[in-house]
C-alpha cells in the first residue's frame, strides 16, 4: 500500500500558487522548505514554512543568489 500524497503549497513571490510533491520527504526536509530555481532567473527563490505554523504553506522569503 503506498503513502497518500502529501503536497506542499507556495504562497507569495514568482511561485505563488504552484505545489510541489513531498510525499517522499522526511518530516525534517519539510520543515527546512527549498530554495527553488525559476526560469529566466539568476537567483533562487527561497521558501519556507512559518515557524510553529503550517509545514505545508511554504511562504516567500526572498531572493537568495
């Protein structure tokens, strides 16, 4: 039987309302969000979950070079 499919959501910034798959990820993975490549750009996009809140909202945080 596999694992239900556990979807993170972007919220804010050039990623806004995409989602990403992490139902392979560990608890930890989540928690540390990602900083994501998007097209035409140098920079990263960094995401992340509020602290004590929701691990599945990943908010923008910024650009990270």
């Amino acid at each position: 039987m596999s694992s239900p499919q556990c979807t993170a959501h972007f919220i804010g910034g050039p990623l806004d309302g995409h989602t990403a798959d992490v139902t392979d990820w560990t608890v930890d993975e989540i928690a540390t969000g990602v900083l994501h490549v998007v097209d035409s750009w140098t920079e990263r996009a960094d995401y992340e979950p509020e602290p004590g809140g929701d691990p599945l909202r990943w908010l923008y945080r910024g650009l990270h070079p």
